[in-house]
C-alpha cells in the first residue's frame, strides 16, 4: 500500500484518521495500523473507503493499494 498516496487523498478531501475510522466503522488505533503496514485493509474496507474518498480509476486503486 502506498501509505503518502492515500494519506494525501484523504487530507485532499479533508478527512482525517478519526473521520475515516467512523466511516469505516473501526477504531482510530486500526485505522492507523492499517495506515501504518501493521494490518492490511480487507477487500470491503477499500471499496468502502475508495467509495468515501470518490477513488474512481482503476489504476490509481492498484497504485493505493496492491503496490
């Protein structure tokens, strides 16, 4: 995952951390292993937060998130 891509977008959209963790319905302390490598996102947490943060094209979700 590239963690600077997808930290961008979210403070692009103006979402932080907490924001994307209620979202997501996980807790902040998850959202920032997954941020940070220790876990990974399962396939339904990227369709949903691809979905929160309008991440429409293709390519840039293999960018975010399978590199």
């Amino acid at each position: 995952m590239r963690k600077t891509k997808l930290i961008g977008i979210m403070a692009e959209k103006g979402f932080s951390q907490r924001s994307i963790a209620k979202e997501l319905g996980v807790s902040v302390n998850t959202i920032n292993a997954k941020l940070n490598g220790r876990t990974a996102f399962d396939a339904l947490e990227i369709i949903k937060l691809c979905e929160i943060l309008g991440i429409t094209n293709s390519d840039e979700k293999i960018e975010i998130f399978l590199q």
